[in-house]
C-alpha cells in the first residue's frame, strides 16, 4: 500500500486503503503549507485567543467545520458535481463569502474596547479596557465557508479520490480524512500560536490586548483583501491563473498564485505587521 502513496500526482485505480492514507497525509501537507483557506484564519483565532487551550480549541473548531464540509464536497464530486465545483467561479465567490466573514470578525473586535492608556507600571491595569475575544463558532462559519474553495489539493479529491470510493456510501470519506489531516495541523499550530503570545514580556492585559488587536487587524484587512481579490477575479477571471511556478513538487508552494499572495498579505504584512509594531509601542511606553 506504502508504494501507492503519492501525494504530488496520485493516480486512479487506488485501493480503499491507500485512498484513504494518500486524503489524510495530503491534509497534513495542506495545513502545514501557506494555505489562503487556512492560515489567515487559524492565525487570527489563534492569537486572539491568547492561550495554548484558546488556540488549541481554535484551530479545532475552525478544522472540524472544514472537515465537515470537505466531506460534504467529497460526495458531491462522486454524484457528478464535481465540474461545479472546479468552476472558477465558485472559488471568487468563496473569496468574497470568506472577506466578508473576516471583515465581520475583524469590526467585530476593532469596535470594541478601544480605549488604550498607559500611565505607568504601578496604575495600568484598570486602564486597559480589551477587546473582545472572538466566539468558537465565528471561526465554525469560517470553516464552512474557506471550505468551499479550490484548489489542487481540493482537484484531487474530487476527481481522484472521491470516485476511487466505488460507493456513494463511501464517497464523503476521503474528504474527511483529508479535513482530519488538515486538523492535525490547524489545531496544532493554533495551539502554537496561543502559546507564542503568552511568552511576549509585556504586562498581561497588555499583551492580551495586543494579541486581540492583532487578530482584529488581521481579520479586518484581510476581509478587505479577499472580498477585492474575489471581486477581480470575477472581473478578470485570468487573474486565477496567474502564478510563478517553482521547483518544489508540493503543492500550494509550486505554483504561487493569489492566494499565496493573500496569505502574505493577510498574514505577514498585517498579522506579523501589527503584532510587531504594538509590541515594540508597548515597550517604549514602558520604559522609565
């Protein structure tokens, strides 16, 4: 079964169990991978939550409701709707119901508790008023929709794996085992991301506060950034096929196209930008 696995160009004819093997480890690939669908969103629940169990439960929640829908997609293709889903319609349309999701979460925290002074360490506390921290089922929905999208993890599913199932019974399977492995990730880096925020050397309702502004920040400019870049797309529908290819024979890092820009956009120069920025603020206004 081992000599089966492929996960750059799997073929068709796979036994049940390779099938499923070749869905989760391809899930694995994906969460690691800078993943438009994935990494804004986990990042921003993640830091927001501001503990391991936050982004821990983050990550899960987010994984579970792509699980969920990846399954539901997996049968679908194997009852013959696997052509609407290819269509490249549908994936700029997923980028506008996925921008306006975030900029929903992200005005969400930004409009809230936006009183910020600092007047010295001994009095500081009853100074900061938080944002509030994002609801598990906001990243659910988030999870439902990002799943919608395609991409080539999502072509092979749908054209290879789906139909290998050789049962309508069986068919929502590869596609959960697929979402499990993305899971495995997801829940892991989101654990990873709530940790990181609580080793930052600052006050803890400062930080708390950074980190929720962060993910406000995150969410609000990415949602702005994915609803144009899905507006384009349906303007300019060419625009989908742009990318550079690379050596790599992994997916979503040999051809990079828009939604590796959005993850850059989204995650480095807004999420890692802001977080950088409030943290080096916070120490300035601390110093003696």
């Amino acid at each position: 079964m081992l000599a089966a696995i492929d996960l750059w160009n799997p073929h068709t004819g796979l036994p049940i169990p390779a099938v499923l093997v070749t869905a989760f480890l391809l899930g694995m690939v994906h969460g690691v991978t800078p993943d438009e669908h994935t990494w804004p969103i986990t990042f921003s629940y993640a830091i927001g939550a501001y503990s391991v169990r936050g982004g821990l439960i983050a990550g899960l929640t987010f994984s579970l409701a792509f699980t969920l829908q990846r399954a539901i997609a997996s049968e679908l293709a194997y009852l013959a709707l696997g052509r609407w889903l290819e269509n490249p319609t549908v994936e700029a349309w997923v980028y506008i119901a996925v921008g306006i999701a975030m900029f929903v979460a992200g005005r969400y925290i930004r409009t809230r508790g936006q009183v910020f002074h600092l007047h010295g360490l001994k009095a500081h506390h009853h100074h900061f008023e938080e944002p509030p921290a994002l609801p598990p089922q906001m990243a659910f929905w988030h999870g439902l929709i990002a799943g919608w999208g395609f991409g080539a993890f999502a072509l092979i599913i749908y054209t290879v794996l789906a139909p290998a199932m050789h049962s309508a019974w069986l068919a929502w399977m590869p596609g959960a085992l697929f979402g499990l492995g993305t899971m495995v990730v997801q829940a892991s880096v989101g654990a990873l991301f709530g940790h990181w925020m609580r080793t930052i050397r600052l006050p803890e309702p400062l930080a708390r506060r950074i980190a929720r502004k962060t993910a406000g920040n995150t969410l609000f400019f990415g949602g702005v950034a994915f609803t144009i870049a899905g507006m384009l797309s349906l303007v300019f529908p060419r625009l989908s096929d742009f990318a550079i290819v690379t050596p790599l024979h992994i997916h979503n890092l040999h051809t990079l196209g828009l939604g590796f820009l959005l993850v850059m956009v989204t995650v480095l120069v807004v999420g890692i930008g802001t977080l950088g920025r409030s943290i080096e603020q916070a120490k300035r206004q601390l110093r003696p």
